[in-house]
C-alpha cells in the first residue's frame, strides 16, 4: 500500500492527514494582506513627519564635527525605525522559542 511506503519514510503510524479547505487558506491570505496593508499605512502616515511645507520629501539631517574637524552629515532615525527594530526581535525571540 501506499500508505505504509509513506509511514515508513516519516516512521511514524500517527501520520494524520490535513485537511486545508479554499476557505481556510483565504483567510490566511487575507490576514497576510491586512498586516501588510496596514504596516505600509503606518509607514506612510508615519513618514509625514519628513514632509516640508512645499510638499517635497526629505530626511531630518543632522551634522556632527569629529575631534578632527571632520564634518559628517547624516540622517537621523525616526522612532519608527526603532519601532520596528523592537518588532524585528521579538518576532526573533518567539520564532526561536517556539522551534
């Protein structure tokens, strides 16, 4: 049978057949696409703040003289990028935790 050719590969007898219906997978679907949606408004929304008032986009700079007179300009993070470095880890810490 090919039942037990399966079995024999996983050696296991308590394989269990799934079952994933259309509707099942839709929903995760739209799950997916909800979070995704909803991120990039947060993002957009979010990145407003760097909008100047003749409607053109540019990044908060900030310019730092070294001990050696050098000057480097760069641009600041907003609280969101931090934001989303916090989410970043804890999705590593319940990603390695439930492995």
């Amino acid at each position: 049978m090919d039942t037990d050719r399966i079995l024999a590969e996983f050696q296991s007898r308590k394989a269990q057949r799934v079952l994933l219906r259309d509707r099942d997978m839709l929903k995760y679907l739209l799950i997916f696409v909800v979070v995704v949606v909803g991120y990039m408004v947060t993002w957009t929304v979010v990145s407003l703040d760097h909008v100047t008032s003749d409607s053109q986009s540019h990044l908060v700079e900030t310019r730092h003289v070294t001990g050696s007179n050098v000057a480097l300009t760069y641009c600041m993070l907003g609280w969101w990028h931090y934001v989303i470095e916090v989410g970043s880890f804890a999705d590593y810490l319940t990603s390695s935790v439930s492995k």
